[in-house]
C-alpha cells in the first residue's frame, strides 16, 4: 500500500468540506476520485500532499505518518493543481527550470529532464514564450510537466482537463496513460465520469464530503446491475406525466431536464409499455426513448439521486 | 532561498513598474517640496520688518547677515505676520522705530519678535540679537571714543567728523568680523556642539525615505499573495523546500528591493541635496536595517491578514499614508502641537526612524539616540512576525 488515509476530517467554517474518509492507493494504479463541485476533491488531494493538515485523522505514506515528517512523501510527489500553477509572465522554460530547482535538479541533468517533458507533452516549439501567452490548452499542458520534472512516483492530478479543447483533453488523458504504463502511480480526480471511466482501475466517489461509493469501475456498476436506465425525449415538459412516471411500480429515480427524462427502474420489469401508457394518457409525445448501458454517471445518480454536473 | 529569490527578480523583470513608480515618485517629491517648502540653502528664513529704517537698524541687519545662520528677508509687517503664521518662518524679527535712538541716547533698544511657539531656533536668535546689537554698541563707543580723543589733536567740521566716526565704525566691525566664528557658534543652541543643519530638504530626504521605502517593502512581501491566488504557493509548499526558506527567501527579495530603494534615494539626497546622511554613518545604518526588519514583517503580518493582493492594493495605500503622516515623514513633527497626534507617532514605525535619522542627521546626536529607537523597531518586528505566523498557520490556505 501506497499510501493510506483513514477518518480524513476537514471542516471550514459552515462546511464539512471532507467528512470521515477513508482512502488507500496502490502502486501503480490509476486511482479515480469522482464527484461534482464542492465535492471536497481538492481538499483531500491537498490533505494526501500535504498541503493542508487535516482536523482528524491519519495519512501514511509507506507506513510513515506524513504528519510528522511531510519530507518523505514531498520528495518524491508530483501535483498538478487544479488551477495553472504557473509564472504567467515567465517563459514554460523559466517556469519549469525553477520548478526543478525546487527538486535540486540543476545542470545538464535538469535541462536533460525539462526537455524530455517538453517532448512529452508537444511543446517543444514554444517554450520560450510566456506562459500568459499560451492557450488553455497549452498552458495545462505546462503545469502537468512541472509536475513531472524530479520523475515522481505518485503523480496527483486535480481536474487537469477542466477548460480545454477536446483535443487537449485526449492529448493529456493519453499522456496519463503513459505516464502509468511507466510505473507512475496516479491519483486523478474530475467530474468527468467519462474520464474516469476511461482511465481508472478504481474509483472514490464523493459527495458532499463523503465517499459514497468505491471499487472498480464493474463492482460500481454491479451497484445497479438490479436496474437499467431508460433515457427519453419528449415533445413538451409535462409535470402530471412526469409525476405519473414517479408513481410507477419498479421505478426508482427520474430526473427530469428540459424535454429529457432519464429513469431508473429494475430491470426486466416490463416497464416500457406501462411508460407509453403514461404518455397517452397525459398526451404527450415520446420523439425518442432507449434502454442504456449503464455508466458511471448513472450510478452517480443511483446513489445520490443528482447528476454529476447539477 | 536563493531559488526564490532568483525566480523572484525574473519576476521583478515584467513587473518592475510599480517599484520604479515607488523610487520615482519621491525622488520627484522630495525636489518638489523641498525647494517649495524651504529656501534650500541650509540656512533659516528670518523676516524682518524695519520701521526705523536708521543706520543702526540697518548695521543690525548687517550684523544678522554677516553670522551665516540667517537668510534675511526685509519686507513689510503685513507679510511677516503672513509667513509666520502660515508657519514659513519661526520667528519675525520687528526694528520698531525709535531703535537708533535709544541707542544713541544709551538705553536699551527693544525688539519684538512674532513666533508661533518656542523652538530653539528662538533662543538662538534671541541670543545672536544680544550679541549683535552689544557689538554694535561697542562699536560706537569705541568710535565715539576715538573721534573724542583725535579732537583734541585735529581741527574736524561736521562732515569730516561723520565721515570719521563712518570709518571708524567700519574699522572697529572688521576686527569683530575676523573673531565672528567663535562667538557665532557659541550663540547657537544645540546639543551636539557644531551648527545644526536644518532644512526642509533634509526633513522630505529623511521623511520620503523612510516613507516610500515602506511601499516597497510591504508590496514585495505582498507577491506572495499573488503566488497563493495563482497557487504557485501551493506547488512550491508541496516541494521539498522548508517553509522557513520559502519564507525567509520572500522576506530577503523584500529586503533587497527596499534597501536597494533606500539606497539611491539617500545617495541622491547626499549627492544631489546636500544632506547630511553621513553624519553619523554607523547610526543610520543600524536605524535603517531595525526599519527594514520592522517593515518586512509588517508586510507579512499585512499579507496574512488580506485575502488577495487586490485587496493589499487597497488597504495598504491608506494604512502607509496615513501613518507616514502620523510618522512624521510629510511635514516635521516639530510644527505638530497636539499631543495625541505627537503620541500617535509612537507607535508608528516611521515615528521611530524618523525620530532617531532626525536625532543624528540633523542635531548631531551620537548613537545614544539609535539604540532605543532601534530597539522598539527590532521589537515592533518580532510582534509582528509572530502574528504573522500564528495568523497564517491558522488560516485554512
Ligand atoms: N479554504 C476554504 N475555506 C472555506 N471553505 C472551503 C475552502 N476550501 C474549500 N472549501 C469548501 O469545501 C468544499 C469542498 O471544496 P473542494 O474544493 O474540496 O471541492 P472539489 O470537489 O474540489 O470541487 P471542484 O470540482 O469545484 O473543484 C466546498 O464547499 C468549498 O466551498
Ligand atoms: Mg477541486
């Protein structure tokens, strides 16, 4: 084990922003946190850095409390926060030469690494520019290679693909890829279930300070192998039919959103034609419905009854 | 520590304006209020209004030239009770009519004076006015004594006779002249013996000195704010470097840019100005460097209280201008009568700089007037260092 966290505690003044958590990461894993905003995702990555001291609880890296002595995991930690940690007005070459002093590289060893994340990440041409000069894109791509420089073997990302053109986004997913493939153990957080889904071997996910639920992505999902999700269009928003499918045998949660309707209900329930019996009765009109594979973001909305991105 | 403060100066490469603004904008003032608020050449304005307008009026005129310490302006009553009451001068010195004439007729001639309130450039006057107008009677006894002795020998009309007395007269103020600097110096007050060399260039030297420099100690220290809104912070906390190098690394770049200000504006005030900051050179340095420390932590202690540097942008202003007034750094704390105002002053950093430069630069005093000040100094930045620290250790980043 890796590191392992457990009872994590952080409360700001009104707000448990984490509550009660236990979290453990293994080598060499792809380790996913999901959640939607105020989560409490950027608290505990801070807490697991050390970045901030959590108000109960205990982390250890390798065994050592990393409260007592932070040194042993800093060392050898690479974070990329969710904003652009950056110089804006130094060059990607300035920045991440002092980024790798802070890691007592110096010389040809530093210049060795800095282009070898230059490469990494396809910036090659243009290091010299500053960094307020940059795309979005670009500039995410900066602060994940300052991460990378002092070649650490935990590599926290927060949010790194928030904002960016979905080039980018693939860029930097393929490169997170790659890192692991090295032997890079990496937390990743992101409301993106997508995201998450495509990369991680195991996933958190949190909610209002808390884990609601964690395992792989199958054992997630297995959470609602009992039911199936049934997405539809209709011609018009009807609140009586809506209400209507509420009160349906089988049906667990609905949740509506402009002329989409996404319902979870037990599987093989028949319950199809009972909802086209609905919408008869209240003269509405389905321009669309489909039984779906079930995703992360469903048993996001499994376990809390919101979305991801509400 | 020299990582941070290296990235510091790259830093400072596209940012430098502020500072220069900071170094500039007293540089300017300092020419500015000086020369308006002064006559700029070290010496003190006297006014005079002469109403007896005789030759003794006017030898006493002369007499107050011819001791150095004094830029004489005659002018009329109207404008002398102007000036002193809008504070340009002390003191007005007023010949009332009739002053040859007591003095021919041996009594003692009276002179008013209009001041304001007591300093000692008062006394000094008052005792350079005994000495002259003693010398003056000195003179004319000596040469009424001289003609009443060549009369006995000489045929004299009454012009031959005036025109004697004249030279005489004459005569007898050159041989005072040569012996004037002994008895010059010993008519001026002050605690450390030689002349006291006030003037207002030397107050805005001192006062912008003290004062500017705080702006850029408090917005170097302030970066820091910047670093924790773009999180750069937080990558260089989660860095193997400790917190006590990021620190002290912030707090030096700090220190070198306010020095560095501090610097050229005394090398232009001793260069350019003319001012004294060398008078005692062990003294400054050592205010100087208990003002930096001060300062700095009082920087820290500021960007541990605000959130953002925008909000430093706004407080900070305010807070260094008004206690820089309070200070004593705008205007000399000698013309402040109220005493809050003058007790507020202690407990201003800039207070105590100024107190203390002022002590040595300008009256002469050995480093007895340093060590206290720079003690309080040394003290009010340990007090604010440590809040500083409890603050930001408490405050969720
Ligand atoms: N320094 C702070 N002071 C007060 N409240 C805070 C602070 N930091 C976080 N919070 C609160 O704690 C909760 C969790 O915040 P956190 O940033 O960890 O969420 P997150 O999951 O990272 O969200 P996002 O997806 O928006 O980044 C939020 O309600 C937030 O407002
Ligand atoms: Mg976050």
């Amino acid at each position: 084990m890796l590191i392992q966290a457990s009872n994590l505690k952080k409360y700001y003044k009104k707000v448990k922003a984490v509550d009660d958590i236990d979290i453990e990461v293994r080598e060499g894993e792809i380790l996913g946190i999901l959640g939607p905003n105020g989560a409490g995702k950027s608290t505990t990555i801070s807490m697991l850095s050390s970045l901030i001291k959590p108000d109960g609880g205990k982390i250890c890296f390798k065994g050592t409390d990393i409260s007592k002595d932070p040194g042993v995991i800093r060392k050898t930690l690479g974070i990329v926060p969710q904003d652009v940690a950056l110089y804006p007005d130094l060059s990607a070459l300035e920045n991440l030469k002092f980024f790798g002093r802070l890691y007592r590289l110096r010389g040809e060893e530093l210049d060795g690494r800095i282009e070898e994340v230059l490469d990494l990440l396809g910036l090659n041409g243009r290091a010299r520019d500053r960094i307020k000069h940059y795309s979005g894109g670009m500039k995410r791509r900066v602060n994940i290679g300052a991460a990378l420089l002092h070649h650490p073997e935990i590599l926290i990302m927060d949010e790194p693909t928030v904002g960016i053109d979905p080039q980018s986004r693939n860029h930097i997913l393929e490169t997170v890829k790659q890192l692991n493939s090295k032997g890079i153990t990496i937390i990743y957080t992101s409301h993106y279930m997508e995201e998450v889904e495509f990369l991680c071997d195991r996933i958190y996910v949190m909610d209002h300070g808390r884990i609601i639920a964690s395992g792989t992505k199958e054992e997630l999902k297995a959470l609602i192998s009992k039911d199936e999700t049934i997405e539809m269009q209709v011609d018009r928003a009807d609140e009586r039919f809506t209400a209507k499918l509420k009160g349906l045998i089988d049906v667990k949660h609905v949740d509506e959103n402009g002329d989409r309707i996404t319902i979870i209900s037990n599987k093989n329930s028949g319950i199809l034609s009972r909802i086209f019996e609905a919408a008869l009765e209240n003269g509405v009109n389905l321009k669309s419905i489909q039984i779906k594979v079930p995703t992360l973001e469903d048993v996001f909305l499994y376990l809390t009854g919101r979305g991801l991105r509400d | 520590m020299l990582k941070i403060i290296y990235v510091r100066l790259l830093n400072l490469k596209s940012n430098y304006i502020p500072y220069l603004i900071f170094l500039a904008l007293p540089l300017i003032f300092m020419f500015v209020f000086g020369s308006a608020m002064g006559n700029g050449d070290g010496k003190i304005l006297l006014p005079v209004y002469d109403s007896d307008k005789s030759e003794y009026s006017l030898a006493l005129v002369r007499e107050l030239e011819s001791v150095g310490t004094y830029n004489i302006a005659i002018m009329d009553m109207e404008e002398l009770k102007r000036q002193v009451s809008e504070n340009s001068a002390e003191v007005g010195l007023v010949i009332p009519e009739g002053f040859q004439k007591s003095i021919l007729d041996g009594k003692t001639p009276g002179l008013e004076m209009f001041i304001t309130r007591e300093s000692p450039n008062l006394y000094s006057l008052e005792g350079v006015l005994l000495g002259s107008i003693q010398r003056i009677n000195y003179n004319i006894s000596i040469a009424d004594g001289t003609i009443a002795f060549l009369e006995k020998h000489l045929e004299l009309d009454a012009e031959g006779r005036a025109s004697l007395k004249e030279r005489v007269y004459q005569l007898t103020g050159e041989k005072w002249n040569e012996r004037l600097p002994v008895a010059v110096s010993g008519s001026v007050v002050n605690s450390g013996g030689s002349e006291a060399s006030y003037d207002m260039y030397t107050q805005t030297s001192i006062g912008f000195t003290i004062a500017f420099s705080m702006f850029t100690f408090i917005f170097a220290v302030g970066e820091i704010l910047e670093e924790k809104q773009n999180r750069v912070w937080d990558r260089i906390n989660v860095s193997p470097l400790s917190k006590f190098r990021i620190y002290s690394g912030n707090l030096v770049f700090a220190c070198i840019l306010g020095m560095a200000q501090m610097f050229i504006m005394i090398l232009i005030g001793y260069g350019v100005l003319g001012v004294n900051w060398l008078n005692n050179i062990l003294g400054v340095i050592m205010v100087l460097f208990a003002y930096t420390f001060c300062t700095v932590s009082l920087g820290l202690l500021m960007s541990s209280v605000v959130r953002t540097s925008h909000q430093l942008q706004v407080i900070a202003p305010v807070l260094l201008v008004s206690s820089s007034m309070i200070g004593g750094c705008y205007w000399p704390l000698e013309i402040v009568d109220s005493k809050l105002l003058l007790a507020a002053s202690k407990i201003v950093p800039q207070g105590w700089a100024m107190n203390a430069l002022k002590d040595i630069i300008i009256y002469n005093q050995g480093m007895s007037a340093v060590y206290l000040p720079s003690a309080v100094l040394m003290m009010m930045g340990v007090l604010f260092m440590g809040t500083a620290l409890q603050v930001s250790e408490s405050a969720p980043t």
